[in-house]
C-alpha cells in the first residue's frame, strides 16, 4: 500500500515538471520572441522534457514496450548546461550580433553523448528487454556496448561543472559592467542565476551519487520524492524568473556606453588623456548635480547624468575610474546613503521610505548599500543614533 502511495506521489510529481517545461517551452514559443536567448532557453527546457520522460519511462514501465527509448535521454542531458550558458550569454550580451556558426561548438557534448551510447542503441531490442527485465547484479556488462551509457552519465558531471563556472564568471564580469552605467541594478544584475546555478550543482551531484549507489539505497521511495519536489520547485522558480527576465539594455546606445565598460582602464583612457584643470571642472559639475538631488531618480543612469552635466559618458566613467577611484554606481550610491542619514538624524521617517526617497528600489539594496559605505545597517545607524541622543539628554 505505501509503496503505490509512493510511486504515485512521484508519478504526479514527475508530470507536473513535465508539464512545467512544457508550459514554459510553449510559451516562448507562443511570445514568438526574437531574441537568441530565448532559443536557447527553449532548448534547456526542451532537454529538461527529455529527462522527465525518462523518469516517466521507468515509472510507467515503458520499456515493456519501447525499450528502443531506453538511455535515449542521455545526450539530452548534454545540452542542458551549455544551453543555459547559452542563454545567460546571449542575455548578457552587449553586442547582439550573433554568430550561430561559433555556437555549434557547444553541441559537442551532445554529439559524444550520442556516440557514447550509440552502441547501445543499436543493441537488439530483445536483448535489451531480457536485460532489463532480470534482477539487478544478475547480468555481466557487454563491454562498451552496455558501459557506454554508465561512462556518459559519468562525464557528464564534469561537463556541467565547467559550464557552470563559466557561467559564474560571465556573471561577475556582467555585475561589474552595469554597476559603471546604471544607479540601481535591481532585475538586471542576474542574482536568480546565480542561485539557479547552485541548483544545478546541487542536482547534477545527487544524480551522479544516486546513479552509482545500490539499488537497495537508490530507489528507496520518499528519497526519490525529495529530490523530484526539489527539481519540481526548482523548474518552476527558473522557469518564471527565466520568461520574465527583461531585457538588460534598452537600447544600442546603453550597450554601447556599457561595452565601454567592459575595457579595462588602460584600453579606455589610453586615448583620451585629461589635464588636472578638466578633472576638477568635472568633479565640480559632478558634485554640482548629485547637490540638486538628482540622485534621488531611481531610474539614474550614466547617460542621465551625462545629459546633465553636458559631460560625455566616457568623460564621467574616465573620472570616476581614475581621479576618485569610485564606479558609477557606488558613487551615486555614496550621495544616496549621505541623504538617507541627514533623513534619518533629522525626522523620525520610516527606513523604507527614506530608502525609496533617496533613490533606492528595494530594502534589501538600500541596506547592502547602507552597510557597504557606513560599516553597518540602516537599524543599527538609527540605534546608534537614538543612544547618543540620549546621552546628550543625561549629560544635560
């Protein structure tokens, strides 16, 4: 009775992240978007399909009638991490010209998978059934025919994880070049795929360990529910943040102002050198427009400023950088954390409030900020504030 509770629990588990994947790849279909990185999007979502229906095929026991599909999943699996790579890349991408002959690279993995277990896939159907129809341990392998598929699901491992690193360091390059352009980097700083990359991590790992582990242990039942409601949980988390991510830049001229970005010092400055007299007329403007507020725009921007000021983007980023060794985004975020204390010592306003007054979009980026130039948090600058007011109030 508790193992068809079970296996039914993990039956209805496994079709509804079919059915999320397929939502998903349906409406991306159905948005008939243009962008490269939603095709590469649909292709994760496409290879995630491949692998619910394999649990679907050992589950439903449709290997008693198509056993030809058995370890078909298995190059699928291949395209999971460089099609999400794919993705981040192409969403990240500054110039969006893309050149589809240097991503066929990226299907090699793919194509080894196949060849992997090509000679397994050419195996008799009928010897295949008798094979899986008999005890586990009751069989000797058939050399590469039948150790082809093991040693793909093995490297594959590795595959991933180096997908994955490139992955991060796309994403710290990408953080470091919107901090020199945009004031707050709420939905354009990826945080969702650095923790859908932790996930990942997380469940290529406990297949592979699932994978070589007995039977006895592998196939325990509330085990599998586990680890199916975690990948069920985390399809779905991906799948919406993934369709509803916008797009970073909104123009050509914000891409090309943040490929600017992406150039080291030496690259950007080598010709543009500048006379002390025009740094300090710069920093005087500089100083001249955050004075008026202009800060408190949550919608900030380095061309914002640059339109201000009547100082071109390159000018402002070559000042920042060089003269005050200071971002954009750090430097605007400076005056803000500057007017949200002269708030907080002068009215007794709500933190969020202030936050929002001074140009902040949430809590959270108002108190990283906030510890990040003042060593501590906006409570405990308020406490401390509190404290000291009453000391006066006793010293009196």
């Amino acid at each position: 009775m508790q193992a068809n509770l079970e296996n039914a629990i993990q039956i209805l588990l496994i079709g509804t992240s079919f059915g999320v994947c397929l939502f998903m790849l349906i409406h991306l279909v159905w948005l008939k978007r243009s962008k490269s990185s939603s095709y590469y999007l649909a292709i994760f979502f496409i290879a995630n399909l491949c692998n619910q229906f394999d649990e679907w095929f050992w589950h439903l026991k449709i290997w008693l009638f198509a056993p030809w599909l058995t370890n078909s999943y298995i190059p699928f699996l291949y395209l999971l991490a460089p099609s999400f790579y794919l993705y981040v890349k192409h969403l990240t991408l500054i110039n969006q010209k893309v050149h589809l002959r240097r991503e066929l690279k990226h299907l090699l993995g793919f194509g080894v998978g196949t060849m992997m277990c090509m000679p397994y896939f050419l195996l008799d159907d009928d010897i295949k059934l008798t094979r899986l129809s008999s005890p586990p341990g009751t069989l000797d392998h058939l050399g590469l025919i039948t150790w082809g598929p093991t040693m793909a699901l093995f490297l594959l491992l590795p595959f991933s994880f180096a997908y994955l690193l490139v992955i991060t360091q796309l994403l710290t390059r990408h953080l470091h070049t919107i901090k020199g352009y945009f004031s707050n980097i709420e939905n354009r700083d990826l945080s969702w795929v650095r923790w859908s990359v932790i996930a990942l991590v997380i469940s290529f790992v406990v297949s592979v360990v699932r994978l070589f582990l007995p039977p006895e242990y592998s196939e325990v039942g509330w085990q599998n529910i586990v680890f199916l409601c975690f990948e069920l949980i985390w399809l779905l988390i991906v799948g919406v943040l993934a369709v509803n991510q916008r797009p970073i830049y909104a123009d050509s001229q914000e891409s090309e102002v943040a490929k600017s970005n992406t150039e080291s010092k030496d690259e950007k400055y080598q010709n543009s050198p500048m006379h002390d007299i025009d740094i300090d007329r710069i920093k005087s403007k500089l100083t001249n427009a955050m004075s008026e507020g202009i800060y408190a725009d949550p919608n900030l921007t380095l061309r914002k400023l640059s339109d201000l000021t009547g100082v071109t983007e390159i000018r402002i980023s070559q000042v920042l950088n060089t003269s005050m060794s200071v971002g954009f985004y750090d430097f605007v975020n400076s005056w803000r954390i500057e007017a949200a204390c002269i708030e907080m010592r002068q009215t007794n306003a709500n933190l969020l409030e202030i936050a929002f007054a001074v140009g902040f979009n949430s809590r959270s980026t108002f108190n990283q900020a906030f510890k990040k130039h003042m060593g501590n948090t906006p409570s405990s600058y308020r406490k401390q504030l509190s404290n000291t007011e009453y000391a006066k109030s006793n010293v009196k």
